[in-house]
C-alpha cells in the first residue's frame, strides 16, 4: 500500500520531468528590464524547494489527522495475535462471583467414619412430650397411662363414665376383688394426693362400718382424667410387709399389724388376667389366726408365679359377716 509520503515523492518526480528549458527562461518583467541571468538561473530551484516544503507541511498535517484521539468514535482495531486458551482451574475466581467461588472449591472427600447415633437434641420450638409419672402402683382399673388415655379419649357411652367419680371407682374396684357385702360408702376427703374414700358395710342394726380407706389418683392431668386405685390408708389393719411399690420375688413374706379379737386373716393375690378391667384373678396364698392390740401377725414364705402389678390382699371377718376388713398393697415383680 501506498503511503502519503510515495504519493507526495511521485508528484514532486513528475514535476521536474515537465519541466523544459522555455521554463527555465526568465521573465520579462512589465517595464521591459531584464532580470539578469545569474539570479534566473536560481529562481526554479527554489520554486521547487518551496513546492517541497508545502507538500512536506501537508504530509505532516494529513498524518497527525490521521492519529487517534483518547475517546475514539468508533472501535480500535486491535492486534491480530493468537492467544493460548487459560484452562479453566487456573483462573482465580473474582471475589464478587459467588458462583465462581463455590464450582472453583473442591468438593470434600467423603468421609470413612460411621454416622453418629446421638439422638437429636430438641430446640423450644419442638417440646419433647414427657410420660405422665403417676407416682404410685396403678393398681385398677388402668395398667398404664397409655390405657387411661384411650379411655379418656374415645369415652362416648355414658356406661362408662363412672370412671370419672371416685366413689364410683372404689366401690366397683372391692366388687371386683371379690369381696362381698362390702357395697356402700361410708365417706370421702380429698386432699393434695387425691381421694380417701371409705368403703364399708351395715350390721343388722342399720349401723354403718368401714371395710377400708381407699386411696385414688387421676390418671393423667387433664380435668376427665379417671380415676385409679392405688392402695389403702390402712389403721386398725395394715399391710406393711412387703413394703408399698417394691419389687418381690418367689417366696415372699407377708405381714403387718392388727387390732382385734379371734381375727382369721386370709391372704390372696390378685392380678389383671385380661384386657377387660373386671377380668381379675385372686388367689388365695394362706390364712393366719391373729388378734390383739395392734398386734403384728405374718405369714409365709409363700411362693406365687404371677408376674407383673399385683395386689396383696388381706381380709379379716367371721363376727356379723365373712369380710369385716381388709387392706391392699401394691408391688411389682
């Protein structure tokens, strides 16, 4: 491609080639003198030179036009060069690309411990439901909270919501037993550890006696919660050994204290057969003559092979009826 400067250096070229000697010749001037020679003889040479310096100026001047400025009207052509491809895993991310950041972090390798068998720990906003602790033996007419529960839940017959009056409950509980005769209530108090109430019996004379104090619980905190036998208060007639709420095993020694005259206590052991509250079983263990003023009396060891809640049952009677007084304990094997 042709520069400015070629195209200025062939003009100049093809200038001096049409230049002839007529040119050369000098000029008449108006008045008719005649320039010397000598001083002819120079003036094309510097008409030339002065043709020289104004395409020199206009070269200069085309090229600085031709220069780019700082704020280009149109793109900067750029260089035709061939750049090697950066691999991917070298480029370091920009600190504001999050994407690049995480696809630019290896992932870890997977570990070769075995997963941990902690139990989750409960935040507040899920609470952990706590077991309702009864605090007793639950004796009848409930083998658990679980049970009450249900029966609290789907209770619909109005048959069955005896369960929800103490009285009720204490006297269904000695049919149960079985004792009979024993069928009135002889009185109930209540107080922070629930409801006292006497189950007892009348003479001929119409006069009223109680067979045992009864002690309840609600089984559960809400206000139909039913109510569950847990055991008797015991005075004039007591079970103490084995103790309340413990744990036996085969043989076991029975006993405790009594007042009275030509008493014939009868032991028995009773235990839920079947899911139905009334199906019972009680067996009796052994009968101990007694009597006296607060007299201890004991029997056994007597081996038994029921498993699971049992009640300890101890009846006394044979002056107006056959069961005249009784007590219960509660244990567990």
């Amino acid at each position: 491609m042709n520069t400015v400067d070629d195209r200025i250096a062939a003009a100049l070229r093809a200038r001096t080639d049409s230049v002839t000697e007529a040119d050369l010749a000098p000029a008449v001037p108006p008045s008719g003198r005649v320039i010397p020679l000598a001083r002819g003889r120079w003036t094309m040479p510097l008409l030339a030179a002065a043709v020289a310096g104004i395409l020199a100026f206009a070269t200069v001047t085309v090229v600085q036009l031709n220069r780019p400025t700082g704020h280009p009207a149109g793109p900067v052509p750029q260089p035709s060069v061939s750049l090697r491809p950066v691999p991917p895993s070298t480029v370091a991310p920009s600190p504001t690309d999050t994407s690049a950041q995480v696809s630019a972090t290896p992932s870890p390798p997977p570990s070769s411990a075995p997963p941990s068998s902690a139990a989750p720990t409960p935040t507040s906003s899920q609470p952990v439901s706590q077991p309702f602790a009864l605090g007793y033996e639950p004796l009848w007419p409930f083998r658990s909270y679980a049970e009450a529960e249900q029966w609290r839940i789907n209770i619909s017959s109005p048959l069955f919501r005896w369960r929800l009056d103490a009285g009720q409950v204490a006297l269904a509980f000695t049919h149960n037993l079985p004792i009979d005769y024993v069928d009135v209530l002889t009185g109930t108090r209540m107080d922070s550890q629930g409801a006292h109430v006497g189950v007892g019996w009348r003479d001929p004379n119409g006069q009223l006696h109680t067979a045992a104090t009864l002690h309840l619980v609600r089984y559960g905190t809400a206000p139909d919660s039913p109510w569950e036998v847990v055991g008797s208060d015991d005075t004039t007639f007591s079970l103490e050994q084995p103790a309340y709420g413990s744990k036996v095993t085969s043989p076991m020694t029975i006993g405790g204290h009594i007042t009275g005259v030509d008493e014939n206590i009868v032991v028995s052991l009773v235990r839920r057969v079947g899911s139905n509250a009334a199906d019972i079983e009680s067996k009796i263990l052994a009968q101990v003559p007694a009597g006296g003023d607060h007299a201890a009396w004991t029997t056994g060891p007597v081996p038994f092979t029921d498993r699971g809640v049992l009640i300890v049952l101890a009846t006394t009677g044979g002056h107006l009826q056959q069961v005249e007084r009784f007590a219960i304990q509660g244990v567990h094997t």
